[in-house]
C-alpha cells in the first residue's frame, strides 16, 4: 500500500486567503477592524492580528490607526492573486524537506522526481497565480479552476491508494 498524503494548506494560508477575500469584497476606502474580518471568518483575533502584519509587509493589505482605522487591500483585488497571500505567510508554493523542487537532486531510480516535484509546482501555479482575491471575492472563478472543481473525482481523497486488482475489503 502506498499512502496518499494529502494537499496541505496551512491555516495560516487559509486563514490568510479568507481575510483578504474579506477585504475583497468590502469597500476598499473603508478599512475593516480585524475584530470583524475575525468574526466574519471565525479567525482567532490574535492569529489573525499577525496575519495581517504579514500581509501588510508584503505590501497586499495597508493599516490605518485611529477609531476610523482598520485594515484594506492595498491594491485593487483582481491584481492579487492566491499565490501572492500563500507566499506572503508560507513562503515558496511548493518545497521538498523545506528546499525549493530545483535544489533537490537524486541518483539512480529516482533521478527524476526532480521534475515531478517541478511540476507539482507547475500545477500549483497555474491555479493559485490565476485566481485573484476579486474571482474569489464575486464568486466566478477562472473557468479552469471551475471546470476542475466540477469533475466528480476531484471531491474523492483517495486516502490509502490500493494496487491494480486488490479491492477493499468487505465489511462483516
């Protein structure tokens, strides 16, 4: 048996996502308190709060004290895309024991999971980095993502993959 580990998000990088998606669809003249943004998300305030410095460094959100203060994007949405945020709290998309996919080398047998883990990413970027906070924020996605996210075995987690022939047990 071999075991299909899952696609891993962060919950920083959703939490991420969810608050600029947040800041999307509100007014962009009109900053939000993180207090809301964490309510509306369900997004612990104190996670949140770190969060948002994050974004506010890598020049996606801008802060505004005061009692009219709070947080906006600090460009319009359609020019940030998912990449942007995950990058922001996460770092590269996709690495290999914590290196990016074009450091690793191997010999023998598995000399090219090289290029498999540069595709990976590959795959990675053409989703994340053509869907925008402003897709997300309106709900009309690229039409890749949404003719991917409509294929019946995209809902499937395969969990543990099972050789050719061998099937699942039968329940008693």
């Amino acid at each position: 048996m071999v075991d299909n580990t899952p696609m891993r998000v962060s919950a920083k990088a959703d939490y991420a996502i969810r608050a600029a998606v947040e800041l999307a669809a509100a007014d962009r003249t009109v900053p939000l308190k993180a207090e809301r943004i964490s309510d509306a998300q369900g997004i612990p305030i104190k996670f949140l709060e770190t969060i948002l410095l994050e974004l506010k460094h890598a020049g996606i959100v801008r802060s505004q004290r005061g009692p009219e203060g709070g947080y906006a994007l600090a460009q319009d949405a359609d020019r940030i895309n998912l990449a942007d945020i995950i990058r922001a709290v996460d770092g590269p998309l996709a690495n290999v024991r914590g290196d990016r996919p074009e450091n690793t080398s191997y010999t023998g047998a598995a000399k090219p999971l090289t290029n498999v883990w540069i595709a990976v990413r590959v795959a990675l970027r053409q989703i994340l980095e053509t869907t925008t906070l402003a897709d997300v924020a309106s709900g009309r996605l690229p039409d890749r993502v949404t003719r991917l996210g409509e294929e019946p075995e995209a809902w499937q987690s395969l969990g543990r993959a099972r050789p050719s022939g061998i099937s699942e047990p039968t329940p008693r």
